[in-house]
C-alpha cells in the first residue's frame, strides 16, 4: 500500500457564520479570500465577531487533506509546526486519533489559527494567523529528510499545502528532496491571491517537480489567465496530471491529451470549507491505488459532496462510514 505524506500550515480553524456579506467589507476581508493577519490583528476581528456563532476544528488545507485520506484508511504522516498550548495539543490529537503519523514540531508561539467567515451562501472568506505554522523551515526538517534515515524514504507522495510556496526556500527544496526520492509530487495552489503574488514561482516548482496540480477556477485564472476548459490544457503542458475544479459543475482532469469531465453529486451545502481539500484525499486515495483518472474525480468529487453538507473540514464517524462503503470496494 502507497504512503502519502503531506506538508502544510498546521492550524487551527475558528468557524464563524456571518448573516451579512457587508462585515466582510467592515473588516476589509475581499470575499473568498484568504488575507494573512497578524497576532493582534487577529484578536481585533474575533471580538467584532464574538456575538456570531462559532466553533473550532483542527486545520489546514493539507492537514484536511490528510486526515480525509487516513479515515479512508490510507497510509499517511503530516509535518507542521504547532505550538505548545491547548490548540497544539487539539491539534495533534485530532490527527493521531484519524490514524495519521504526526511529524510535528512544537514552539513557544501560539499555534496558528485561520478565522473562516462563511456567508450564507457557503462562500468562505479567511483571516489567517500563521503563528507557530511560521516556523516550519528548511532547518527544522534537516533530521527528517535525510536520504539515508529520513521519513521521505518511507513514503512514496508528498501532497504539498499551496500556502507554502509564500517561502520559495523551503518548496524548491521539498520538491528537490521528493524527486530524489522518487515521490509522486501534488500541490494544491490553495488561494488566489497567494498565485497572483507568487506566479513565476509557482510556474518555476509545477514545470521541475510537480506531477499532480490541484487547482479551482479562480487559482487556475491566476495561474494561467485561462478559464476552465482552456487552463486545464495550459496546465497539463507542465505536470502528468491537472485537475480545476469548477465548484458546482465538477471538475476538469487532464493527463495527455486526455480529458475527463468530473460532475458534482447532489448535495445541499451547509459550508464549502474543505471541499477542496477533501477533493484531493479522495482524489490522492484512488490514484495512489492505480485507479482510472475518471475514478479518481469521481472519488474527489464523492467526498467533497458529503463535507459540504457539514459544517467545516471534518465529518462524523456515520458519514466517513457511508463514504467507506461507498468507495472502498
């Protein structure tokens, strides 16, 4: 069975519903976007929020994409960097508790936090406080990926978190190291605006490393300035496999010259968050196993279905069940 190890800002996230997209503007937070905050900044718009009804769960874009694959029943570790408090703690249970191996690194920061805004119509607007995800670096993960005792040696996908590629540093050397060791590498772009800002970079890492490309509508503009149909060709010029998702029309998968036209299942959305991020683990969970890249969206698209019908990147055990005997065959 196929390891899949993924990387990304481990966080956790604060779930707020909004009633009125006119506080998105009072905080000066652009609709579906993802601003990064500072500390202060931070607490600021919690207590403007602090009369709307909220809750919290352990995330991340990767961590979500991880922990959907182990309550699959795959293989899979994580790294970040959380730090020594309650929310660290929170964190770290909820991943050993799914079945993943945590490779976490602890520190005298507070552990980050994404502040999810979600309007009433699913959409999903993020202030994020990277705190102790911040620290995460290239010297940290030196006793990690060693070629000759590193945890790289024993998996065989690197499912890189989009938010990273904010340090260059750090994302050409997982890449490197991956390819040295003969992983399967995935990224999901994450945000529009980290693309927008980012976009020769990220141009540089998908051409040399990478083999799996997850990106929805807005992030393939970004990328490419190609709509859907149009990206997705662009895209798999650079990569073995291209995947935009277009939201409620499904998704478009590229590998060749072949293209596959992945439909949504019904679904009466509560929150879109995660949807992405679980797209990918059902996504990852088929290809790792050999599947028909047709199978594999239908998978994705399977499990993103069923989380936006919960609020936030998480679902209950009954739910994972109907999933489990929906997919594992």
């Amino acid at each position: 069975m196929k390891k899949i190890l993924g990387i990304g800002n481990a966080l956790v996230d604060i779930l707020i519903r909004i009633n009125d997209g006119k506080i998105l503007q009072k905080l000066n937070l652009p609709k579906g976007s993802m601003q990064l905050v500072n500390r202060n900044r931070s607490h600021e718009i919690l207590e403007v929020l602090r009369d709307c009804p909220s809750s919290l769960a352990a995330g991340g874009s990767a961590a979500n994409t991880i922990h959907g694959l182990a309550m699959l029943g795959a293989s899979s570790g994580y790294i970040g960097t959380i730090g020594n408090d309650e929310m660290g703690d929170v964190f770290e249970k909820n991943l050993i508790a799914a079945g993943v191996e945590p490779f976490l690194f602890r520190s005298k920061t507070d552990t980050g936090r994404a502040i999810t805004l979600i309007t009433p119509d699913s959409e999903r607007t993020f202030a994020t406080y990277l705190g102790a995800a911040t620290e995460l670096s290239k010297e940290q993960l030196s006793g990690i990926w060693h070629p000759e005792s590193g945890i790289f040696l024993s998996y065989d996908y690197l499912h890189i978190e989009g938010y990273l590629v904010l340090d260059h540093d750090l994302v050409r050397m997982l890449a490197r190291i991956a390819k040295e060791n003969r992983m399967t590498v995935s990224l999901d772009l994450a945000s529009y605006n980290v693309v927008e800002s980012n976009r020769e970079f990220v141009q540089e890492i998908v051409q040399n490393y990478v083999d799996i490309l997850f990106t929805n509508e807005e992030e393939a503009m970004a990328f490419t300035g190609h709509k859907p149909e149009e990206a997705v060709k662009h895209i798999s010029r650079f990569c073995e496999v291209a995947v935009v998702k277009t939201g409620r029309k499904g998704s478009l998968i590229q590998s060749g010259e072949v293209i596959s036209e992945i439909g949504a299942i019904p679904a009466e959305p509560i929150d879109t968050t995660g949807a992405g991020d679980l797209y990918a683990a059902g996504f990852l969970y088929g290809h790792s196993r050999g599947w028909p890249l047709q199978t594999c969206g239908e998978t994705g698209a399977f499990l993103a279905g069923h989380v936006i019908e919960e609020l936030g990147a998480k679902m209950p055990q009954n739910r994972w069940k109907l999933i489990k005997d929906h997919v594992i065959k």
